[in-house]
C-alpha cells in the first residue's frame, strides 16, 4: 500500500515538473506579443502576396492547365493558386516557430535560466519534453489563427479534417522542436543563429513542396524533397483540407511524420542528456 | 556538511582546482575568498553537480556528488552569480515554477512561497515581471526561490557583485539572519573582504585552484601579528629594508617589516600601534638625522584587513588585482558590461 503511494506521489511529481517547464513557455509566448503578431504576419504576406502574386500568372489558362493535367491532378478544379498554397504556409508558420522555439534555449542557457532549472531535481528527459510540448502548443495556436484566416480564402473544414490538421501539425512541431533544440543544445553562444535561419529554416520551408506541386520535380530537387519532413505535413495537409491527392498517400504521409517525429525526439533527449550545465 | 576530498578539475592543460580539501561544519557560514579565477565558482558547480571534477569527490549533506546527483540537488539551494530567473515572469510565478521542479507538497506550496517572499520583503512586488525589479530585489528573489525547498546547504556564488553599498549591506543582513532563523550551513563566495569579514565564520583563501589559508576572519588577522604601521619615506633610496629592519631589531613588539620599495612604503606589523608609533618615529627620525633631512613623508596606522591577509599569503593585493581585471573587462566591452546594457534595455 505505502509503496503504491509514494509511487502515485513520484509520478504527480513528475508530472508537476513538466507541467511547470510547460506552463513557463506557454506564459512567456503569450507575454511576448511582439514574437506572435510578427510570426502571424509573415505567412500572411506569403499567402496574400506571394499567393496573390503568382497566383495571377498561375491562373492564366495555359499554365493552369499544365498545373491541373500533370500535377493536381483531377482534384484541381475550383482551386486557385492561393488555396493551393495555403496548406504549405500552415507547415511554413509551423517550421518557423517550431524551429525557433526550439533553438530559444540558446537564449535561456545566455541568461543562466537553464542553469537554474538544470540544479534542479528534474531530469533532462522532462526539461526536453516540457519544452517540446511548450513548442507544440505555441505552434498550434499560431497555426490555429491561420486556419480561421483561411476561412477567408475558401477553405472548409469539417470536424474530421480539424482533428487530422491538428495532429498532423502537432506531429510536425514535435519533430521540428526537437530539431531545434538539437540545434540549440550543442550551440553555446547566439553567433550562430543567423546559420539557424539560412540552412534549417528556409531550406525546410522552400524544400517542402509548399508552394510548388512535387511531381514534375528535376530529380536533385526531388530527392532534397523527401528527405524534408515538413514535405509530408504539406503533401497530407493538402490531401485533407483540399481533397488533393498528392505524392504519398494520407497514412504513409502521417506514417513518415510520426518516425520522424519519434527519431528527431530521441536524439533530441539524447543531445538533452549530454548537454553541457554550465 | 560538505566533505570535500582531493578534488581536482582540469580543463584541458588549464588546473582550476588543484587537489582541494575542505569541511565545511553544520550551520556555518563559510566564505570561498579569493580573486577572479580562482576557481571559486567552479568549486561551487561541482558542489552543486553542475560539472563533473576531473579528479575526487566531494559528500554534500550525506550524498555523494558523483553517484546521487539528484538527491544533492533535492537537499541544496544554489544563488547563482548572476540572476537567473525568467524576467518574463513575474516573481511569484518564478517561485511557483521553481516549487514546482523541486517538487514541493501541492498542500504546503503557497505556504511557503509566502514564507519565503515575506522573508526576503518582496511579498509587494510578487505580482510584477521580474524585469521591473532592481538589481537587489532580483537577488533576494533568487535567494527565496533558493530556500523553497528548506535545502540544508545554500550556495550563495557572489551575493552582492554588482549591488550598492547600501543594498550591500542589506543583503548582509538577510543573509545573517537567514542562517540563524532557518539553521542552513551557508557557502558564499566573494572577492569582497569586508564582506566575507562581516559574514563568515570560516574563511577558505583561495587562489589559482588551491586553499591557500583556511580559519576565522579574526583568527586569520591576528596571524598576522597585530597592528600595521604605514610609513611613507620621501626618499626611497635611503632606506633599505634590511636598514630599518636591524634599527627595529631591539623593540619586542615589532613583529615584521616589509618594504614596499615602489611607493616608498615600510610596512611594519606591530602590537598596540597607538603606544608604540612614536618610538619607532624616534627610529626614523633618528635614520633622519643622519642624514640630515626629515625623511618621513606620512604615517598611517591601522589595523589588519583581510585584505593584508590575503596580500601575506598571496603576495599580491587582491583589490588591485580586481580593478585591473575589471579594467581588461571594460576594454574587451567584457560581459558584465554588456549585461548591463541588456538590463538597460
């Protein structure tokens, strides 16, 4: 009886602990106002402007047709160049937070937060996972707020398709956190960030298929594409919100998302574990 | 409380601690003194588990640090040199979040964040971002949220770098009263004398990785023998220590000389400086006569400060020592510096 309590107690404790790393990120995402409006911003710009932009060029017949016979495939009709997209500006402002959110632990090793959380009793498995969830929920709110914009540009949804956006998005920052804060536990001061951006965000992003169709691709573009995991979350993405059916099928998309997920997790708490304190 | 045995740590070709030994006894206050780099503050981490020594082991509080981290994690509160709570959050909050790693009981949880807020005066402010906080109400949060979890041992890595004076001796005062009210052993680093001399009941002096020195601030100075005399000559070629220290030869009560010859200063370590100065003044006027001027410039008696302690053992000022570094630091725009621009921001 006793050791089934103090079991119950490790456990509430254990659990008190992420729930604190959780909370702290959570609280300082909504703190930093000026870091949500701006990571609202720019995918909007992507979409009405670039979306806008080259949608104007992509609804001219012929070029539309060549979209629509070789790559869309028959599910094209009535979708324009910005709906097209929009499912890949979701993964964009899910990489970018994802990514950066991870790789803020530079900045909290900079102003010793990190050390005072690592002298504490809490392993280095629960500091990744509490800050892994604190990057999901971030992301998915951002996400969220993109998602009821796309109301505007004629995107439907149907309760069915909410829960495998969510998922699918959740799976995608899981795997891109960790990214980050792979990235983030070996950096040790914020030179490098600016490297961050130029060779994990925007390569992520452009890779992924999110503005352009995949198929058709030269074949050095097309390798680069699969290797990417966020290519999954749009190809899947694209396939529930917009009922094209894309490269892969839905479930060896989410398939793929989930290994990466899983593999990126692990090496990320095993960065965690060697991590330097101090 | 802590046993240190034979540590050593070692970066590279670089020796930061060189074999250290230490107790340091139950409901003390002990003191690491010692200039910039000596190793203090590494001392500290592998106290508290944050590196690993190269060589030796250290038992904090009945566990070893190598073998069960986390129940010394559990058992210490550590105040780092420079504060490391989430300005984002308020102070409550970064206590709330601390309670919370540290796994204190849900049930006595907003008891003792109280407690603790009350303790260090900060129960006004609890609701603000800690970003609107002074640089002394952000220490003494640090130290709240370091006693949370009623730790045995509080590590305290330089309380009052970069304080005022007046919050300097505020935050003397919490910390004298905290270990008497809550029966903590406390070890603090500094490189302040005054403070260490107010505060410890123990010193360690420590100096390029080993403990140089290791007794009571009172004890430490009256090793060195009394009183000081300063006696600045004018003409520094006249005397040589070996001179003045033959003329003071037949007096009991002079202990040493010492002569510093690039400010033309003897230093002469005596007992009852205020009855004896004007017999050795009779010396050097007699020194004087001969040859045919008034050779003494000035004269300052006091008596000794850790500082002349840590002069004997060490053989350099470690004020001097200090201001230089903090020199080189300003040049480089060093790191202190530009934390102090960020916090102005």
């Amino acid at each position: 009886m006793l050791s089934m309590k103090t079991n119950k107690n490790t456990i509430e404790t254990e659990l008190g602990k992420l729930y604190a790393i959780w909370l702290r990120e959570f609280k300082v995402f909504l703190r930093e106002k000026s870091r949500l409006v701006a990571s609202t911003f720019t995918p909007l710009l992507w979409l009405f402007v670039i979306g806008g932009g080259f949608g104007s060029i992509v609804a001219n017949p012929s070029t539309i047709s060549a979209i629509g016979h070789s790559s869309l495939g028959q599910a094209t009709s009535g979708i324009d160049y910005q709906q097209f997209i929009f499912p890949g500006i979701i993964c964009m402002s899910v990489i970018f937070s994802s990514v950066f959110f991870g790789s803020y632990i530079i900045w909290d090793r900079k102003f010793d937060f990190l050390k005072s959380v690592m002298v504490a009793p809490v392993s280095r498995t629960t500091i990744f996972i509490g800050k892994t969830f604190g990057g999901m929920t971030t992301s998915l709110i951002q996400a969220a707020i993109l998602l009821v914009i796309g109301l505007v540009i004629g995107i439907h949804y149907s309760p069915l398709s909410i829960v495998a956006i969510v998922v699918l998005i959740l799976l995608l920052s899981f795997a891109l956190t960790s990214l980050g804060l792979i990235i983030g536990s070996y950096m040790e001061s914020l030179e490098g960030f600016q490297l961050i951006v130029s060779f994990v965000v925007f390569p992520l992003y452009f890779l992924s298929g999110a503005l352009f169709p995949l198929n058709n691709l030269p074949t050095w573009l097309s390798i680069l594409t699969t290797v990417d995991p966020a290519t999954y979350a749009v190809d899947a993405l694209r396939n529930t919100m917009l009922g094209i059916v894309g490269k892969n099928p839905f479930a060896i998309d989410a398939g793929i998302l989930l290994i990466s997920a899983i593999a990126l997790g692990t090496i990320g708490m095993l960065s965690f574990r060697r991590m330097k304190a101090v | 409380m802590i046993t240190i045995k034979n540590l050593v740590k070692k970066y590279d070709n670089l020796t930061v601690l060189d074999n250290v030994n230490l107790e340091v006894y139950d409901n003390e206050i002990f003191g690491l003194l010692g200039p910039n780099g000596a190793g203090k503050t590494t001392l500290i981490h592998i106290l508290a588990t944050l590196i690993k020594p190269t060589l030796g082991t250290a038992i904090v509080n009945g566990y070893d640090i190598i073998k069960e981290p986390s129940r010394v994690r559990s058992s210490i509160g550590i105040v780092f040199q420079a504060p490391s709570s989430d300005d984002m959050l308020t102070g409550y909050e970064n206590l709330k979040l601390h309670s919370l790693l540290y796994g204190v009981h849900a049930q006595i949880r907003e008891k003792r964040i109280s407690e603790v807020l009350e303790l260090v005066g900060l129960t006004h402010r609890k609701d603000d971002q800690v970003k609107k906080y002074s640089g002394g109400m952000r220490r003494r949060l640090e130290i709240a949220r370091g006693l949370l979890h009623k730790p045995k041992v509080i590590f305290l890595d330089e309380p009052t770098l970069g304080l005022d004076p007046s919050s300097r001796e505020i935050m003397w005062k919490y910390i004298d009263r905290l270990v008497k009210d809550e029966k903590i052993t406390l070890i603090l680093t500094t490189h302040y004398m005054d403070e260490a001399d107010f505060l410890c009941s123990r010193i360690g002096i420590i100096d390029k990785g080993k403990i140089i020195a290791l007794d009571s601030p009172s004890r430490l100075k009256e090793g060195l023998g009394g009183e000081i005399i300063e006696i600045e000559v004018k003409n520094k070629q006249v005397e040589s220590k070996d001179s003045v220290e033959h003329l003071l030869e037949p007096y009991h009560f002079v202990h040493k000389v010492e002569f510093n010859e690039k400010e033309g200063i003897v230093v002469i370590y005596v007992d009852d400086a205020s009855h004896n100065l004007p017999t050795i003044l009779k010396v050097f006027n007699n020194i004087s006569i001969n040859s045919n001027s008034n050779n003494v410039k000035s004269v300052n008696f006091r008596s000794p400060t850790l500082n002349d302690v840590f002069l004997k053992f060490t053989g350099r000022d470690i004020m001097m020592q200090q201001q230089q570094q903090e020199e080189e630091d300003r040049a480089e725009g060093g790191f202190m510096e530009r934390y102090a621009q960020y916090e102005n921001k």
